[in-house]
C-alpha cells in the first residue's frame, strides 16, 4: 500500500509511519507533503529517502488530487495537517483518507481543536479521560467514522504539554496500527480492542498487539 502523508509541523507522528513501513511491512510511506516549508516532517522524510513536495496552494484540490494520483498513492494520512483539505481531494479518496486526532472524538473535535486547544479544553472541561483517535476524513471538520481510539487517563496535575505528551505516545502505536491493518486487508478496517476494556496504565502497552481488525 503506498502511502503519502501531510504534515504541518514536527512529524513525530510521521516518524512513526516511516519507522514501521519498513523491510516486509505490508505500506511503504512514499510521498510526503506539507504546506510549510520548513515544517520539520519535510527533513524526517528527507532523512528517510521518501519524496517531498510544498503546496503552492492548499486549497487547490485539483493539483493536490493531481500529486497523489501522479504518486499512485493509495492511502492519505493527515498526521498534524493545519490546511483544510479541498472537497475534491475528500472525494476522490473516500474512505482512503486518515486523520488522527489527540482525543477522544466526537468530543474535543471541530474548528480551531488542534494541537494544545485540544488538551487545554480537555482539562478546562475536567474530563478524566482523554486519548487518540484515527478516523477516516469527511467533508466536515474531525466527523469522519471512527477508526481506532485508544483512551489516555488525565492526571489531577496535568498541563497541556505533560497531557499531550502522553496521549502523543499513543498517536505513535494507533496510527501505526491502522495503517499496517489497512495495508494488510487492502482497505481501511475499523480496529476495536481484542479484550473487554483498555489498559491505561502508563506507560502505554503495545496497542497494536491490543487492536484487532473488524
Ligand atoms: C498530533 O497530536 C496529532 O494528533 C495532531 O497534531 C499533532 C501532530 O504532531 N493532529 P506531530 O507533527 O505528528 O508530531
């Protein structure tokens, strides 16, 4: 399954693809694309030998579905992507279009929840869950159907960035866990745990080997 990811920043979550579609592994990350120029995901796929390209315009769908399909790319992943992806692009890849999100959607979703708005609003809220969510990208804002979730307990001293950091960690085996299944069975499968209830207790536990396909 070849795969292109988007990024607007620092691409850990990117790294974590590049990591886990290497040797036998069933993907390959084969095209990464940002809307900014120095975003740091640019120089992780540089570093991985995997094509790079900035969009003049990110809201031109045309050139964007143009680029994906001149990669024979089957698989898109918005890992930290801040441009609103254009309609054409959402339609010409339904259910070939990932998103991962740093909670538990619906909730904490929408315009304007990114990055720390995100775990500021989960902790102004004094919910005592949190999480990671993959689900697949729709015409409206973190509504697609989800994916994968996997939950992230907030501690009573938690701060945005110790919260995030946390639930980050997770982003790193979900994401990975998704991409591998979908790859596996040629299209995206919905992950659920593969016993009654999650385990929390930090560190993270292999998620992956938790999750099974549907
Ligand atoms: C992650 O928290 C992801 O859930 C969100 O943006 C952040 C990107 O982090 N959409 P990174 O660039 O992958 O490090």
């Amino acid at each position: 399954m070849r795969v292109a990811v988007l990024a607007s920043g620092g691409g850990s979550n990117l790294q974590a693809l590049l990591d886990c579609c290497q040797g036998d592994a069933p993907a390959r990350v084969v095209l990464v694309i940002s809307n900014k120029p120095t975003a740091r995901a640019l120089e992780r796929a540089r570093t991985a030998g995997v094509d790079t390209v900035v969009l003049d315009d990110p809201a031109d769908g045309a050139a964007l579905v143009g680029l994906l399909e001149t990669h024979r790319i089957d698989l898109v992943v918005l890992a930290g992507y801040l441009k609103l992806v254009p309609r054409e692009v959402v339609d010409a890849f339904q259910g070939r279009m990932l998103n991962i999100h740093p909670a538990l959607l619906p909730s904490f979703g929408g315009q304007g929840m990114y990055g720390h708005h995100v775990h500021e609003a989960v902790l102004a809220a004094g919910a005592t869950l949190s999480g990671a969510t993959v689900h697949l990208v729709d015409a409206e804002y973190d509504r697609g159907p989800i994916v994968a979730q996997w939950p992230v307990p907030v501690a009573p001293d938690d701060t945005p960035e110790t919260l995030a950091q946390r639930v980050l960690a997770v982003e790193h085996q979900l994401l990975p866990a998704v991409v591998l299944a979908a790859a596996r069975a040629g299209r995206v499968v919905r992950l659920v745990p593969t016993e009654p209830g999650f385990n929390t207790a930090p560190p993270p536990r292999a998620v992956g080997s938790a999750l099974r396909p549907t």
